[in-house]
C-alpha cells in the first residue's frame, strides 16, 4: 500500500489514462483541485498529498526519490503500468527525478515551477529556523508574495487564503522533512538525461522559478515544450487554473491518450 495518502478524481472509466499530480511544498493535493477537475473529462485524475501534509503520513528520512517511490506505488495500486505525472514547486522536481527513475512507466510529464535543484543550504536552513520558531503559518507574509502574483490576493477569489491556509495547517515538523529533501535534492548534472516528453510550464512573475530559468531548463531536454502562464506567480495552478489544464490538456493528449507504437 502507498505510503501516501491519495484521490481519485475521475474513477468513472477504470482504463482511461491515469495522470497523477503533485502538490508544492506546504499544501495538499487540493491545490490541484481547479486543474484536476478540468483534465478529468480525458484522464483518469489522481492528486496525491506529500509526507506529513494533508491526510499523509509522516516518513522517515523523506528525501525525493524516496517519494518518487511512493509515486510508482499509487500507480501499482491503480494497475497503471504506465503513466503520466505533472508536479508543481517540490514536486516539479519530482517529475524530473522520476523522468530519470522510471522512464519505462512514465510516458509525460509536466514539471511546473521548479528546478533540477532549489536554493542552497544557507536558505533551507533560514527557513527550517522560522518554522521552527513561529511555525508555518509565520511563513504567510512572504510566501504569499512569492506564491501569487501582484494584486491576485486583492481579487475577490478565494483560490488564495484557501492555499495560504493550508501552508498555516501544514505540521511544522513534515514542512521541515521536505525541506530537508529539498536541501538535499539536486539532480542538475542530469536533466540532459531526461528522455520522455516533457512540458515546462513557468509563472510570469515567479521570483523562485523565474521564466527565463525555467526556458533554459527546457533548453535543456531534448524535445522538451516550454510555456508561460500569464499573470502568475508561483502557484498558476491556483491563479489561473484554467489556462494551466488547457496547456496540460494538450500536452498529455497527445502523449497519453495515443497509444505508444509497438515497434
């Protein structure tokens, strides 16, 4: 059984292709809801909860490829041979190191938002130490700056203190174990390796995951499709849901619900 808590969002057709989808750090596989509800029409839909957030367990010594193992177990349990995978922030990077993984199971993916690597030492142990004094919900000031673009949390849209406020019920001790496999996660001498199809999608004004970091990061794997999703910080998902599950949409359309040739 996986070690992570998960959702099906469309179970009506068992062999539909299954898309699986990661949340960023500090939030729960609801972040995904606006998209996830969109792409259930094709796909078999399945939005998972990282170790210690929402209804998953903590585990020991959470490092990425430990739940890119955790991944490839909700797949087993949905008799999914094969897959497609779309990650935001953390989980961005997850569908790179499981690109490299498990490039016989997963045929997509989409990596939203993220990086080979994500900081450096000094600024995990910055953030370790405020969670560590004010809890996660000391974090909410600066993040939302980080997660949302200018004005969106002046809109009359409750996409926003709803994600906020599932940073603030994040347990701080599971915030801190993926911090800690963030600190450690850094797979930047392997992107050239990645060989399935691949879409990178960047927020306009993200500043953790700028566009022009995310363009070279496509540039970077062969084949590879790259977009910006407008007016957008560094959760679009919650911003502009629909823009993202359009371009998802397409992308895994082509890649999933063809079926791959058997030459």
């Amino acid at each position: 059984m996986s070690k992570l808590a998960y959702s099906i969002i469309n179970d009506a057709d068992p062999a539909a292709p299954v898309l699986i989808l990661g949340p960023s750090l500090g939030t729960t596989q609801a972040l995904w809801a606006g998209v996830a509800y969109r792409l259930a029409d094709d796909f078999r839909v399945v939005a998972f909860d990282l170790p210690g957030h929402g209804r998953s367990p903590r585990i020991p010594e959470v490092t990425i490829d430990r739940i890119a193992d955790c991944v490839l177990e909700i797949a087993d349990e949905l008799n999914a041979a094969t897959f497609g995978y779309a990650g935001i922030s953390i989980s961005g990077g997850l569908a790179l190191a499981l690109a490299l993984k498990a490039p016989e199971r997963v045929r997509a993916i989409g990596a939203l938002c993220c990086g080979p690597k994500f900081g450096d030492s000094s600024t995990w142990e910055q953030r370790i130490a405020r969670v560590r004094a004010g809890g996660t919900r000391s974090l909410i000031p600066d993040t939302a700056d980080r997660w949302f673009a200018a004005g969106f949390l002046d809109e009359d849209n409750a996409a926003g203190p709803i994600v906020l406020e599932m940073l603030a019920g994040t347990d701080d001790e599971s915030y801190i174990d993926c911090c800690r496999a963030l600190e450690r996660f850094d797979i930047d001498g392997s992107v050239e390796a990645i060989s399935v199809p691949a879409m990178f999608l960047a927020g306009a004004q993200d500043p953790s995951n700028p566009p022009e970091a995310m363009r070279a990061l496509h540039e970077r794997v062969e084949g590879s499709e790259f977009a910006v999703i407008p007016d957008s910080g560094h959760l679009p998902v919650a911003e502009h849901p629909e823009l993202v599950a359009d371009r998802l949409t397409s992308f895994f359309e082509e890649q999933l619900v063809t079926e791959p040739s058997a030459g």
